[in-house]
C-alpha cells in the first residue's frame, strides 16, 4: 500500500516512509472504527482509494483540505454501507 500512496502523491524517495505508514495505519483504524471490514487488504479498490485520500488529506498542509476531507467521507460513508464491507451484510 506505501508504494500506490507515495505514487498517488507522486513520491519517489523513502524520506517520509515512516510517516505515510503512519497515516496508512490511521486510515485504516479510522475506517475499521465506522465498521468498514477488510480494512487490511491492499487489492481492494475502494479501501485503497478511501485509504490514499485519507493520506492526502493529512499528509503535509494540503491547500485542498476541505475537498480532501468531504471526499474521504463519502468513501467512507458508501463503504459502511456497502454489504460486502461490513459484517451486518455477512
């Protein structure tokens, strides 16, 4: 998952590794907290998307907070209640 969130923030060097896993780690405590199941995967599109665009809104100072941050909620709200991510669907 570090290397799609370093590409999607278009990041080439290891000098903030530590901190992107970091964030990574974040995202995927945050969505497994609103009952989003396979927080962990790093082949599903939707938690890897829903996971960079949490990164991009924390890493740094982005100018597009807001944008960044209705956009990672409406990831968030769809996957919650999307049958095949949580466990109420199972």
């Amino acid at each position: 998952m570090l290397e799609k969130v370093k590409l999607a923030l278009r990041i080439t060097d290891s000098d903030f590794d530590e901190e992107l896993n970091a964030l990574i780690a974040s995202a995927r405590a945050d969505l497994a907290v609103a009952g989003i199941t396979g927080t962990d995967s790093d082949t599903d599109p939707l938690i890897q998307t829903a996971v960079i665009s949490y990164v991009k809104m924390h890493f740094g100072e982005p100018d597009e907070y807001d944008r960044l941050k209705a956009s990672y909620d409406e990831q968030k709200a769809q996957l919650s209640t999307h049958t095949g991510h949580t466990e109420w669907g199972l």
